[in-house]
C-alpha cells in the first residue's frame, strides 16, 4: 500500500456503486465495483486479457444470482492504483461468467481491499474517503452519527438488526446488491408470510445469475435508531458464509443509500449517519 485515496473518489451509477481504477499496463480509467458482501478482487476476462495475465491457480465463486459454484482462475495485479492509494500484487479472481451486467464494468474492488483504513461511505456525494483506522465516526460524520454492534466475518462486514420484534440478528450489509433480502432459512422464525399468490415468484438477479424470490409483506426492521415499515421484501436462500454464521437478511442499497456509513474493519466498527430529507 502506498499513498492515501483521494476524498472524491467519484462513486457513480444510479445501479451499481462504481470507482475509477487503473492498472498497471493500461492508460484509461477502468469501472470497478465497490462491493462490500465480496471477498475477493474479481476482473472481467477481457481486461485480463489486456493485462496480459497469466493464470496461476484455479479458482471457485459463488454469490447472489449463483446457481452453482463456478469455476474459473486466479491472476495476480502487479499494480492496481485509486485516487493517489497504489496497491502492489493484488489477488484476483476472473470472472467466467458472460452477461451484459459486465460490459458497463471491469470488475469488482471488495471493501475489504481497504481494511487498513477507515472508510467513510458516502454515496449521495459521490465520495469514498480513507481515515486512520480508529478515527471516531462522529468526528467524520458530524451529530446524528450512531454505531451498530457489529461482527466482520469472512472480510465482510455484518451488523445486528431487529426483525419482526427478533433481536440481534445478523444481516450482511452489501453495497453490491440493489435490494434487501431476508433469509428463507429463517422466515418461519422471523414469522415471515409468503405471498406467493399474490405476488408470484420473483426473479433475483445477481452478478453470476438469476435465482428466485419469494415476497413477504409488513416487515419491521429496526437498526440502531432507524425502524422501517417494509410494505414488501423479497426473501431467499441466502446460506451466507456456508453456515460459519447465522445470516438473517442482506442488507443492499434500498436501505444502505439512506445513509452515509464508515467502516472500519480492523477496530469492529459500523456506524451510520441517516442523509437529511430532500
């Protein structure tokens, strides 16, 4: 790791959270998805092709969308440079699969790639900016700013929510997700109705592929000092983390845009600040 990231990163794209990166080898800018419920660096074929890199293992994935593990290769990034932060020998995975998802990106950065700093997320200003680990959130964020218990695990960050009245549940917050999702693992326990008459099934669409969702209507959620009526939320398999830990919901954008975050990983901390209503 060198230097320090830039305090405007230029987070953009109304679908997705987006950051200029560039490699070393190439002189353009490439979009690369900031994605905190991803473990691993991941690139698109063609850009590692570009990079001339030679694959050095095998490699498996899975995420939301995934219907099977895929397979594909590790490469190793000899540089990989945001804002004025250069990083040395980075790990990455080639993505194998082929959809138009990845045309308007090159890839994914997890939020892990970061977990020296402490990361302010703000993406209603389109900024993505690093602290000292350990810097308080409330002297980055301002008044309003209040922390939830957290468990970072597996180099993503979950935090405790109540659902439905049940305390203390784990959900993954994941900026590289459109929507929120509970667990049909636990819907009978969170007291979840499925609509599937009403609403029929649902089609969720995810970086590897499509699965399907059930609809459950009148959830409650309460993080920290937010509590949000949920008319509607979609519910599926989720079985994060292959069961090393209890995932009751992920958490995406529907919810996360509504504040601004820091995360620092290396303290155990997740604090949010809601955005003031327009």
């Amino acid at each position: 790791y060198e230097g320090i990231m830039d305090s405007n990163l230029g987070i953009r794209d109304p679908t997705s959270v987006v950051l200029p990166a560039y490699f070393q080898g190439l002189k353009s800018k490439q979009w690369m998805m900031l994605d905190s419920g991803s473990t691993n660096v991941m690139i698109t074929a063609p850009l590692a092709k570009k990079l001339g890199l030679k694959e050095i293992e095998g490699a498996a994935y899975a995420g939301l969308g995934t219907e099977k593990v895929r397979r594909t290769a590790w490469v190793l990034i000899p540089s990989l440079k945001m804002g004025s932060l250069t990083i040395q020998n980075v790990p990455a995975i080639i993505i194998s699969k082929k959809s138009d998802f990845w045309d308007r990106i090159s890839g994914i950065i997890p939020l892990s790639l970061f977990n020296r700093f402490a990361v302010e997320y703000d993406r209603r200003h389109g900024n993505l900016t690093l602290y000292p680990s350990g810097t308080d959130p409330a002297k980055i964020m301002g008044q309003g700013t209040f922390t939830v218990p957290s468990l970072w695990f597996n180099d993503r960050p979950y935090i405790q929510a109540d659902i439905n009245g049940h305390a203390k549940r784990y959900c993954l917050l994941d900026t590289g997700s459109t929507d929120l999702y509970l667990a049909l693992e636990h819907a009978d326990e969170l007291g979840l109705s499925m609509k599937t008459a009403k609403y029929n099934r649902q089609v969720v669409t995810g970086m590897a592929g499509s699965a399907a969702a059930n609809v459950a209507e009148q959830v409650v959620i309460k993080m920290g000092t937010g509590e949000f009526q949920m008319p509607t939320v979609q519910v599926m398999k989720l079985d994060e983390d292959n069961n090393f830990i209890d995932c009751y919901g992920l958490f995406g954008r529907q919810l996360l845009d509504l504040f601004e975050i820091v995360f620092d990983y290396r303290k155990n901390v997740v604090a949010f600040r809601g955005y003031d209503k327009h």
